[in-house]
C-alpha cells in the first residue's frame, strides 16, 4: 500500500481532494451553498476577470452533479499516464490542458458576446468540474498508456462519454469545446513526453557497448 502511495500521488491527491469536495457538497452544504460554491468556482468570464488562477484551480475539484462517474472515468484516464510518464510530467500535461481548454472555450465565448451572439447571462454561467482534466488523460492513456488493458480501458471510458463531452460542439457550446481542446493538449503533450522518453532510453548498439 504504502509503495503504491508513493508512486502515484498527483492521481490520488487529485481524486481525495475532488471525494472530499464531494463529500462536502453532498452532506454539509445546503442546495443555495452548493450552487453558491459552484458559482464561486465556475471559470466562466466573470470569475477569470477578477481571479484567474484561482478560478482555475478551484473549479477542477467542483462539480454539479455525476461526481462518483466522473472520479471513476479521471481515475481511468489519470494512473496509466502517472505509470507511463511519471507524476510530475502527469501534473504538467492536466495543467496545460485543463488551462488551454478553459481560455481557448472562454476566449471564444468573449468574442461571441461582443458580437452581439451571445447574451450577457454567459459571464456568469456554471463552468466547473474535472472534465477537461479527464479529457485529456483519458486521450493520453488510449495513446501513450502502458499495455493493452490500460489503452482499452481508457477507449472505453472516453467512447462512454462522447457523447457527453462533445454535445453543442457545433454551436460551440463552451465546455464542448473546452472538452475538445484539453483532448488535443492531451495528444500533443503526450507526445512531447513520450518523444522525450524515447530520446532520453539508450539505443541496442549503445546499451551492447
């Protein structure tokens, strides 16, 4: 138990942080606290003008509802990319997607509201949860995880959730684009670690020497 502890801690902090917020939101908070933390967590245009950073960080362990779904789905997504690239390279490749899918989502819903295509009421709309974050470790593990069982795991949590994760993309629903964009940083970042990985292994020849 305690080596297991040790060798993935970014994947078990981050799901006790977000059971304990769950935990909290189902039994200590009434329905006008949890929908007042949730709007105080929400990273919509509102909360990133006064605080960004801790908008950010905050709204990855809130979320409205699905919480035991969720936690299950980021799990499977979030310990084969600690098992193939390590914590801290784990850690960065969540933070850029789940920063990239929040600015890029919202920076579009800016523009839309100053042309006039959206109301004022998307300043203010809920924006929280662990789904950009889940996005992408689930992309990264069905590319880059290590072995079969992993890979077909993560398939199967991403294909259940597709639906969910990409519905309003052509209308360019805010989170469905935010889900799309934290799958690409996924990808990307994924492959700049794994093209490191591969670099810093010694090759046959050099290892035979």
């Amino acid at each position: 138990m305690g080596t297991f502890l040790r060798r993935y801690p970014v994947p078990l902090v981050f799901l006790g942080v977000f059971g304990l917020v769950w935990l909290v939101q189902a039994a200590m908070l009434s329905p006008g606290a949890r929908d007042d933390l949730i709007g105080w967590a929400s990273t919509n245009l509102s909360n990133l003008g006064v605080n960004p950073l801790g908008t950010m960080v905050t709204s990855a362990f809130v979320a409205e509802d699905a919480h035991g779904v969720l936690m299950v789905v980021t799990a499977i997504g979030l310990f084969p990319v600690a098992r193939r690239f390590g914590n801290l390279r784990t850690m960065l490749l969540i933070a850029v997607a789940h920063v990239l899918g929040t600015v890029v989502s919202q920076g579009i819903a800016f523009v839309r509201l100053e042309l006039g295509q959206l109301s004022d009421s998307i300043r203010t709309m809920p924006d929280v949860g662990p789904s950009y974050v889940l996005s992408a470790a689930l992309v990264a593990a069905v590319l880059y995880g290590p072995g079969r069982w992993p890979r077909l795991l993560a398939l199967a949590g991403w294909c259940a959730l597709a639906p969910f994760l990409f519905a309003g993309l052509l209308s360019l629903d805010v989170a469905a684009v935010g889900h799309v964009v934290a799958m690409v940083a996924g990808a990307l970042v994924g492959a700049l670690l794994f093209r490191h990985e591969r670099r810093r292994q010694p090759s046959p020849a050099l290892a035979e020497a």
